[in-house]
C-alpha cells in the first residue's frame, strides 16, 4: 500500500472527491445506498469544511430541480441518488439535459422496485439512457471518486455544456473499505478550474432559460445536445489523459481494454464486475484460453467506432447486463454492441448474458460458465441472450 | 414601459399578463422570476422572444418552488444575494395541485423567496380542466354541467391557509382588479425575509366565459360579493382585510360568467346558488368583511 493511501469507505471517497471539487451547491434526498454520501457531505458542511449552500430537500424530484435553479444561476452543482430516487427525477433529468445545465451526479446503482430490493444492479442509470446525461461506469472506489472532477470538467466545457452521471455499483463500491488515495486539494485545484458560465441568471443582464418552443424549432434543440454529446466522446479520453498527467491514474478513456488484443473471446461489461472478470481471464490466461475484456466506461455517449476498432480481432463477443429491458429479453449493452457492429465487417456472433439483478453476487465460476457458454458458439451452439444466474427451483 | 414587455401572445383581456405585469411593477429590475408551465411561461416565451425584462427561467410545472429555492441557494452561495429578489409565479394548477409538494419543502426550508399564485381557478393552457382551485359548481371541461351534475363538486382548496400553516412570516391575497393593492402586497411580500406568499384572484376571460373587456369588472364583482375576501396575514395572524361596505348577492358575480349560466336555468339551481351564498357568508364572518 502506497504512503499516501487510506482505507475509508467508497461514499466517503466520494464525499472527499465532492469536496474538493468545490460545489457552490448541493441539494440531495436520503436513499439506500446512497445515503453515506450525503451523510458524509453533511458533515463536510457541517464542520465548515465546504464553502457550500447544502440543501436538505423534501424529494430526489425537489433535489434535482433546485439544482436546475442553481446551475442556472451560475453555481457548480452536485447530487447524488439511486434506483427509485433516480426514477422520481426522470422528468427533471430531460429538463436539465435540454436546458445545458452541467450538474453532477453520482448514481450508486441500485435495482427498482417491484418487488422492492435495496441491493446493486444498473437498471436505474440504463433506465435513463435517453435523458441526455452523461454516464460513466466506474470499476472500484478510487475511479468512481476520480470520476467527480473529471466529470465538472467536462460537464462545463463549454462545448459540451451536459449534465453527467458517475455510476457506481451499490453497496459493492459505495460501502466497500478500500485502500484509496482521497483526491488532493491543490492537484484538484490545477486540474478543475472555478465554474464561470457564458449564460447564467443574473438581473444585470437579463436572459430567458427554458422558452417554449415550437416544431419549426425544436428539432435543431435536439441535434446541438446530439452534437453536444459527440464533442463530449472527444473530450473525455483528452480529460482522462490530463488526469493522469496530474494524478497520475488512468482508467480508460471510452473504453479499455484488458488482455484484449489476441483474445478470440471477448467479454464487455460494465462498473464493479470489471474486477471479478480480470481475475477470471488471468486464471483462464494461465491455462491457456484466449480470453479477453472490453471495459466499457463511457455508456453515453456510446464509443461505437472505438468499440469496433477493439472488437476487430474477436470471433465472439459476450456481453454481460445488469439490467434487462423486458420484452426484448436483453441487456442494454447488448442492444447497444449489436446495433454499433451491423453496418460493418465485422460479422461474429453477440450473445448477451443478464445477471447480477437485484444484489445476485456474480462469483468467479459464474464468468467461468459464460466463458463455457461462448465456447460453444463455434460449434452453433447458442442462445442470443438470457439470464446467466437463474436459480432454478424459482424460474 | 414596463418589465413585461407587449408582443406575448396573450389573450385580450389576459389576467395572466396583468399579474405579470404588477408583479414586475412592484419588484422591479433586480428581480428573478420563475415561472412553472402554464398560460403565463408558454405566451411569454416563443422561442427565439422572451416578452421577460428580467431574467426568468421555466423548467417543468410542478417545480418552480424547488427551482426558486436553488436559484436563491446559488445567490447566496456565490455571494450574489445582495437585494436581489426571488419571486415564482405559478398559476393555481401549479400551486394547489401539482406542485404543493415542492412548494411545501421550500416554505418550510425558510428560503428568501416570494411565491404568487394566480388562480384562474382552472388549468386554462390546458383547456379548461378543473383544479383543486376551481370553486364550486363552476363548469369546465373535466367538471361540466349537465342533466345530473351542476359541475365541480368541490370547494376551492385554502392555499393561502395551508401556506401561512408553515409559518410563514407574510401570506396575502390580492386581485388584479385591484392594482395597487396589490403591488403594494407583492412588494411588501419581496421586502420581508423568508419566504413569502400572495394569492392573487385573477379572472380568466376565456375559460370563465365572459367578454375579454371584462375582466376587472368581474374581479371586482369576486371582492364585492365576498367570493374573495382580500386581507394579509402576519405570522399566522390576519392583519388587515379589505372591508366590504355595500357588499353584493352572489348571484351578480356568477351570472356575468359563463362558467356558472347553467345555475341559473337548471332546475333547482336557485337552491344550490344559496350554497354558494354560504361560501361569501362564511368569507365574511371568518375574516370580518363587513
């Protein structure tokens, strides 16, 4: 363990990466698993650590909308919520999205209700796909902590101007004790400049947010957050690298991959599940398999080219879900590779794995059964997507 | 000219746009506004005009309260506060109805902000439809007249009391037929700290069906009658109420309108204006009106 290093609760690590970056305002609702977080930012606030107008609000609805005031009024913006917290904003999070407001938001992933389970899967942040925000999976407490400034940063470029999500796994990273370096005030300082908006709500020069608009001009509203999204697919490899230059850590950009360049099979998934299948591919690797992982970081915008250029070499390509979209009986990962490969050469096979819903752990033999699922391609054997983990005394 | 400038697509006789227009009256240039949906926000703002001199922000209907409360967070936070003044201004859907929770958790939150109601006791931009403002036995389009219904069932909701409820160091109501009092009210609302409320009647010559040249005729009829009783509370206490000296029947506020004209030719409605009666005599008595 280096020097720096501390053991302390993924939500704290968070909290801290919060703090650092500053806020003007914060405006969030208690919800398990995310309640550390805002506990733990409380107390920052509490303690005067924060320069920081921190809102305790009467609903996730309210807490997203005070930050649609606040961010319009100039203010740099933090939230945090899951699962059910996240559904009551759905609404709100258009709103934020068209109106260009950068708030940030960590997701601590969570499954939806009914029947009602307060454990970890992504059905919550998937189930927002076309709001408009920006989604970053993180892997393990330190990135869904490093995420927070190099999401301000980017939210606030000014050619992006979008609100973000940084997901991280409920539970499993939110009340994980890690050994994790918290984000350093003066590094934080270099590399996040104060927010200072083009537009904002100021009676000294008077604006309009939120105007109505008709169909002769609605559509063009649409394309520049379209267009908004693409500048930001450029930019968030450029500010992972200006956050190794600083820090020195890097994740990934878009994507990243892991043992990939000669594997035949390739396994893409997404957030803390990244860990447990680097630990099954060096166990196959040590046996000779040729097994690989494409991590995908950046769910929206989706790195469709980069995904291609790294799916180039691979004769079959698995995708693991935490979520499901019900009647397509498939993740949305799944739906999303599927779509990014059709207009190209690459023609193998995509077979989708659901799994982990609900809090379900995903052990190491788990991946080992998929990865023997994959196998069987090459002999037609295959299913296109199913649930990997159904127990079945229940199904 | 004023801060709400001519060009918006209101109707003639808009009493959205005479409220508007006070508001800003009585608040001046350093003021925010927030707007919910509703007739106000979407005849203001045909993309790419704003008719608003002042900056304004809409972002969904049943949030202004939450979005007012960020936007005086952000003020404060970023050392902008100053004498700048907040104020929301929501019709009666967006008040009473959709949006009482968030009102509700900015009131009790104590933010520096002012909160104007201007019922038109209907969700006019929508067509008519009834709202938990809309008084008894007016017709409308979700609570019509007809062989078995002398239309909405309900009393009008008491927002004005649910709001001084929370504490509220200055709840007032107002109508547009009446100017200067109510700038007066709207201003002494701004200038008192916390958060503030002014229930404003606003008579709506489309969905209350009487001539757009009416509508402060009609506003006054709801005073005179004591359909609407204008008065300030402080702390909870009624301070002050209009008096009413010659104070009218009900039946000449109703039958101005369309909205209550089947009262007036369906069987057995005399009996029921007797219970619209009761409402004005009841205002009177609970407020000291005459």
């Amino acid at each position: 363990m280096r020097k720096s290093m501390v053991v302390v609760e993924g939500s704290y690590a968070v909290a801290h990466a919060v703090k650092v970056c500053k806020p003007n305002v914060i405006s969030a609702y208690p919800i398990t698993p995310q309640t550390h977080i805002v506990e733990d930012l409380s107390q920052f606030a509490a303690d005067g650590e924060m320069n920081c107008e921190y809102m305790n609000v009467e609903s996730e609805f309210s807490a997203i909308s005070a930050l649609i005031g606040a961010s319009a009024t100039g203010a740099r913006t933090y939230t945090s919520t899951t699962s059910q917290g996240l559904a009551l904003m759905h609404e709100a999070l258009f709103n934020a999205s068209g109106m260009r407001l950068p708030i940030v938001m960590t997701v601590v992933n969570r499954a939806l209700s009914a029947p009602i389970n307060i454990w970890n899967d992504q059905q919550d942040s998937i189930s927002q796909r076309d709001t408009g925000w920006i989604q970053l999976y993180a892997e393990d407490v330190q990135e869904s902590a490093d995420m927070v400034p190099q999401l301000f940063k980017l939210s606030e470029d000014p050619d992006v101007l979008l609100p973000s999500m940084a997901c991280m796994d409920g539970f499993i990273l939110s009340h994980v004790y890690e050994p994790v370096i918290l984000l350093e005030q003066g590094l934080t300082d270099e590399y996040l400049p104060p927010y200072s908006p083009e537009f904002m709500l100021d009676p000294k020069n008077p604006m309009s947010f939120g105007a109505f608009a008709d169909p002769s001009t609605y559509t063009e509203f649409r394309y520049k957050q379209e267009k908004a999204m693409g500048e930001a697919l450029k930019k968030i490899e450029e500010i992972a690298n200006e956050f190794k230059d600083i820090y020195g850590r890097y994740y990934g950009g878009l994507i990243e991959g892991y043992a990939l360049d000669d594997a035949e099979i390739v396994i893409m998934a997404m957030g803390s599940v990244i860990g447990t299948i680097k630990d099954t591919i060096d166990e196959l690797r040590h046996d000779g398999e040729s097994v690989g992982l494409l991590k995908v970081r950046s769910f929206r915008p989706f790195p469709a080219d980069a995904i291609r250029a790294a799916l180039k070499n691979a004769k079959v390509i698995v995708t693991l879900d935490k979520n499901i979209s019900i009647g397509k009986n498939e993740g949305a990962l799944c739906t999303e590779v599927k779509a990014c490969l059709h207009n190209t050469d690459t023609r193998v096979p995509v077979i989708g794995f659901m799994l982990g819903h609900g809090g379900r752990d995903i052990p190491m033999s788990t991946i080992k059964k998929i990865i023997n699922k994959a196998k069987l391609v090459e002999k037609g054997i295959f299913v296109e997507s199913e649930f990997a983990d159904l127990r079945e005394d229940l199904a | 000219m004023s801060l709400l400038k001519p060009g918006h697509r209101g109707c003639a006789g808009c009493c959205d746009a005479l409220a508007g227009k006070f508001v800003l009256d009585a608040l001046g240039e350093d003021t925010i506004v927030v707007s919910p949906t509703g007739c106000l926000e979407v005849f203001t703002t045909p993309y790419p005009e704003s008719a608003w001199g002042v900056p304004w922000v809409h972002s969904l209907f049943e949030n202004a309260a939450a979005v007012a409360s960020g936007v005086e967070a952000a003020l404060k936070a970023l050392g902008r506060k100053n004498h700048t003044k907040i104020v929301a201004i929501g019709g009666d859907g967006a008040t009473l109805d959709i949006g009482l929770q968030a009102i509700s958790g900015a009131f009790e939150r104590g933010h520096d902000f002012t909160y104007i109601c201007v019922d038109n006791e209907a969700y006019m931009n929508t067509g008519i439809q009834r709202s938990s403002a809309t008084p008894l036995y007016a017709s409308t389009t979700t609570s019509p007249s007809g062989k078995v219904s002398f239309g909405n069932p309900q009393h009008k909701k008491n927002m004005p009391a649910i709001i001084a409820a929370h504490g509220s160091p200055y709840v007032a109501t107002a109508s547009v037929a009446y100017a200067p009092d109510m700038i007066k009210k709207v201003k002494k609302a701004a200038e008192i700290k916390g958060p503030t409320y002014v229930h404003v009647h606003a008579p709506c010559c489309t969905g209350w069906k009487f001539e757009g040249s009416k509508t402060i005729e009609v506003g006054r009829l709801a005073v005179e009658t004591a359909m609407w009783p204008l008065y300030e509370m402080e702390n909870g206490v009624v301070t002050n109420v209009r008096k009413l000296k010659n104070r009218k029947p009900v039946e000449e506020y109703l039958k101005v309108q369309g909205r209550f004209k089947h009262l007036f030719t369906m069987e057995g409605g005399s009996e029921e204006i007797k219970k619209i009666q009761a409402i004005a005599d009841w205002n009177v008595k609970h407020f000291g009106l005459e």
